[in-house]
C-alpha cells in the first residue's frame, strides 16, 4: 500500500533529511554568490570610486595649503589656473557671483572627505551629468571640487542589475534543480518505505528492483533483498514445519477420536476427551487449509454468489449468538454485491467476521453489516483494538488481548484474509474510539 504523504509533509524540511541537504545546499550558493558578487564589486568598481575619492583628497589637501599661503585675490587666482590646466570641476562664491555657471552652492554637498554624486545641466552637451563632489572649508570661503562620474556611476547601476538578476536566476536555477534532485531521492526513499510496509503487512515476496553496478541505494536495495530472502526462506521453514507436523498428528488423532467414540457409549466421561480432541483437529484442519489457501493449492468450486442472500443466511444462523450478549445486528443494504467465486469460502470469510464482532464487541453492542455494489462492511460498536495490534491481526495465531478470554485459533482473520487475496478482493481492518471495522472491497474500487 502506498505511503499517503501530501507534498508539504514530503518536502517538510523537518521530515526529510534530503530535503534539508538540498536546502543547506541552496543557503551555501547563495552566501557564496553574495560574497562573489560584493568581491567582484570590490576589486573592480569600488577600487575606482575610491580612487576618485583619494584624487578629491589629495585636492583638499593642496587647496587647503594654497588658502594659509595666499590672499583672497592671489588664492582665486591660483583656482583659476587649476581649472583650466586639469580635469577636475572646482566652484567656488566669490564677491556674490558663481563661478562655472552655478548660480548657488547647493547646501546638502557634505565636507570633503566625504561626497555625494551631484548631478548639473552641462549646457554645451544638453544634457545632465554626474558630479562626484565635495566641499573644501577654507578662510577664503567654501571651495566645491568635482569630477564627472556618470560613467562610473552608470557602470554601477548596472553591474547592480546584473548582478540582482544574476543572484535570481541562479538562486531559481538551485531551486529548481534541487527540488528535482530531492524529489527523486525522496521517490526512491518511499520507494523503500512502500517495499518495507508491504513486507510488513505480510507480502514477503516484495523486492527492490535495483541494478547491480548503481549508487549506495541500489546498493541498499540488494542487501535488503538478500535479508528478505533470508527472511522469506526461514518463514516457509517453519510454516512447513508446523503444516507437517499438523498433517501428521491429523491422521492418528483422528483414529484415536473414533476409537473414543466407539467406547463414549460405555463411558460417557469420555465425551469430554472427544470435545477437546475435535478442537486439536479442527486446529490442525484449519492451518493445512489456510496454507492451502495461500498457496493457491486450495480448489475452488467457481459460481456466481449473490451476496445480500449469503448475508441473510449469515444473520439469520448467527442472530441467536448475538441475542445472547444482548446485541443488535442490522443490514443495511444498498445494493448486491455479486462475485465470482466459491460461495463456500465466501461464507466463511463473512462468518469469521461477523462471529468475531459477536465475540469481541462486548455485551449490548451494536453491530452494522453495510454492503452495497463494491464493498461488504461489518462495524460495531465495541471497543476495538489499539493501531499496533491492529496491522498483526491477519497473521496466523496472533491474539490481541482483549481476545484471550475468548476460544478460537487465532486463525480466523489470516483465513479471511487468504480468501479475499483468492478472489481478487481486498481486506481492510479499522479501528477508533467508535468501534471495530472490517471490510471486504472489490479490487479495483480500494
């Protein structure tokens, strides 16, 4: 049966250690793509800002020494001659005119070393240019250098593009390729959990397919087939043993039973002996009948069964045991199931259930039997059994405990269980806080 796990419990990264690798492995990328990104920012376009910005310095440095020398006139002079000999922009305020077509010193321009991007209206060219500047506080008054930048500036804007678009795409490409990576991992992980449940519930001839030269699952998967093997093989040992050892104990108890017959009308004590051998040989009767069963060596009388009057006869043979502890039995019907199959096996399969419901819902229970085109179901309302026993009641002699007050073989549930798996039909056992249910479902509407 497959593992019902919705996506979000499959890609939680609280349930699957995949999962969480792939996601470890994503945060990795993307501080390793951060940190080269701010490197490559670093090493390229930071040294050259910096480089402006020592060249500005460098510029504050001199002028400032040219303010302490000279007087204002010989100082603006010496302005003028910088001006026109390098590359540099220097504004300054003198005797209430601009220079250098400014018509105001903007107030937000920090002093030097620091600088703001300003950007101005080169009237020449007719258009707006980047100005990386600063102000120089001297005695003469406040001096503006500058540097056109927008090259620089328009190289940053897009290297910051690139690089968010960069960071994206990479971060969506790890994504995506991580979830497919974790999505087949996790789909050879469930893979094995389906293999391991279907071993569980008594399927131990589910294998692994693997191929022999693959990675560490596949690896996995072969020394798990070579344990299941073991198992298996072990398991056939010792249900051959005791099927042997149950076909050869039937033929001599059966002669001494009739040899008690034959004296039980001398001495009718005996008949107490005789009861206890027909449960030993109905014990011994039942496990060669259910090996039979699951090996498919047990014939079937083939004929069409209508199961709403195989329910009837059922009820009607088992009302008077459920009177006795005070129960209710009620059909409903909401339509014939009708099978293929031999009708004898049928009615034992349905009889097992619904004696044990007799057996084990407890004194005024109530009990259901709901059928319809697809599904025979017997519900009562006792108190039903824990979710660990429940998954071991279909194997041979187990007993819950509420049952061992009760005489059976521990048998009846794993003959059930042979008879739906004969007829292509499925067994469901439930359990909960309102009862005990069994279900018998055409195959193809589980």
């Amino acid at each position: 049966m497959p593992i019902n796990d919705s996506i979000w419990r499959q890609f939680d990264p609280r349930n699957s250690s995949v999962w969480r690798l792939t996601l470890g492995f994503a945060v990795i990328m993307a501080v390793m793509l951060a940190l080269t990104v701010v490197l490559i920012y670093q090493l390229l376009l930071g040294e050259q800002s910096r480089q402006v910005e020592r060249r500005l310095a460098a510029e504050q440095v001199r002028i400032e020494g040219l303010a302490s020398e000279f007087s204002a006139n010989s100082f603006f002079a010496q302005l003028e001659v910088f001006r026109s000999e390098g590359d540099l922009l220097i504004f300054w305020q003198s005797e209430g005119e601009q220079s250098q077509q400014l018509s105001f010193l903007p107030e937000d321009i920090p002093t030097l070393p620091r600088t703001v991007v300003f950007p101005v209206l080169d009237a020449q060219r007719g258009q707006i240019r980047l100005l990386t500047t600063g102000i120089v506080r001297t005695q003469h008054g406040d001096i503006v250098l500058a540097t056109a930048t927008e090259h620089l500036q328009r190289l940053i804007v897009e290297f910051k593009t690139i690089a968010i678009w960069a960071c994206l795409i990479s971060l969506i490409l790890t994504g995506v390729f991580g979830y497919i990576f974790a999505r087949r991992h996790l789909r050879r992980v469930h893979y094995f959990n389906n293999t391991a449940e279907q071993v569980q519930n008594g399927d131990l001839s589910a294998r692994i397919e693997h191929h022999q030269k693959g990675d560490e699952f596949d690896r996995l998967g072969a020394h798990i087939n070579t344990m299941l093997d073991a198992v298996e093989e072990n398991f056939a040992l010792v249900q051959g043993i005791t099927d042997n050892i149950a076909h050869d104990l039937k033929t001599p108890l059966t002669r001494l039973r009739l040899n008690l017959e034959q004296q039980a009308q001398r001495y009718p004590q005996i008949g107490v002996d005789i009861e206890q051998l027909d449960i030993i040989i109905n014990t011994f009767d039942a496990m060669l009948k259910l090996t039979r069963l699951e090996h498919g060596k047990f014939p079937l009388a083939m004929q069409q069964v209508d199961c709403q009057l195989l329910l009837a006869d059922l009820i009607e043979m088992l009302q008077p045991s459920a009177e006795q502890q005070q129960q209710t039995i009620t059909f409903d019907c909401h339509g014939s199931m009708h099978l293929q199959g031999d009708k004898n096996l049928l009615f034992q399969a349905v009889f097992n259930l619904l004696d044990n419901a007799i057996k084990y819902a407890g004194v005024g229970a109530n009990i259901v039997i709901y059928t319809d085109l697809n599904i025979i179901a017997i519900r009562d309302t006792g108190k039903g059994v824990s979710q660990e026993q429940l998954s071991q009641l279909t194997k041979r002699f187990y007993r819950a405990d509420p049952a061992r007050q009760h005489e059976g073989f521990g048998l009846g549930l794993a003959t059930v269980k042979a008879i739906c798996a004969r007829h292509q039909l499925q067994l469901n056992l439930h359990s909960d806080s309102d009862g005990f249910s069994a279900s018998i479902l055409l195959s193809d509407s589980a």
